[in-house]
C-alpha cells in the first residue's frame, strides 16, 4: 500500500514538472533576449542597423534592469550616468534613459556591442564564459 502512495505522487509531481516545463516553452523566455521581447514593447524605428534590436518601456533603466537581472544574471553588469549595459554569454542587453518617458532597451550580439560599447565598458566587461578579453590560455593574466 506504502509504494502504491509514493508511485501516486511520483506521478503529481512529474505531471506538474511538465505542466511548468510546458509553460516555459509556450512563453518562449528561455534567454535574456527572449525575455525582453515578452515584456517590453518592440520599437523597430530605434534599431541600430542589423545588429541591435530596440525595445521600450515606460520604467527608468534601474527598474529595467532590476526586472531583468531578477531573472536573468548576467556575466557582468556596468552602470554609469549614461545607462545600465548587461553582459550575458552571447547576448548583451543596454538600457539607456529616454527623456521623461522611460527606457531604450537594446539586445544586442556580444559580437557587434563589444565593440560599439568598447569606450564605455571596455574596462568592465570581461569576454565570453567567464574569461577577460585577455582570453584563458596559459599566461592569462600574467
């Protein structure tokens, strides 16, 4: 009778298991990227080019950026007078202030923001999982 009791809530609990895993998929905000194109509105006329995508929101960049690193911690994370620039594994996320309306949310390759964000962020911001822009050979950071 005991393992017939264990069997039914092994049974609940893998069914609620994949009720949240079902819920995760559907809401599709599985990366940070993800994450601000569910929760921020889309603002295509503030794209920079190809490479980073513009989103907006009626929230200053701290309260932004709190939202999202609440859920998603980023690799590094650099705040100064001219915004909040978050560092994910291959993705960055920049929010800058817009005067009396809130916040531009950039996401953004780390590929092409590195560079574009260098003077602000270079000091900051190390380079991939964990590593500085040194690289992690042998000798880094010698």
């Amino acid at each position: 009778m005991a393992y017939r009791r264990w069997f039914v809530v092994g049974i609940g609990l893998a069914l609620v298991g994949a009720l949240v895993a079902g819920f995760g998929l559907l809401s599709g905000s599985f990366s940070p990227r993800g994450y601000v194109s569910d929760n921020f509105t889309r603002a295509a006329a503030q794209d920079i080019g190809g490479d980073a995508v513009a989103y907006t929101s009626s929230k200053m960049p701290s309260q932004v950026s709190d939202e999202l690193t609440g859920v998603w911690e980023p690799a590094d994370e650099y705040v100064d007078g001219s915004g909040v620039y978050l560092r994910y594994d291959d993705d960055t996320v920049v929010i800058l202030p817009l005067a009396a309306v809130g916040s531009l949310i950039l996401v953004e390759k780390m590929s092409t923001a590195y560079p574009r964000y260098h003077g602000t962020v270079g000091g900051y911001w190390g380079w991939g999982r964990g590593n500085t822009i040194r690289g992690g050979g042998p000798g880094a950071g010698k």
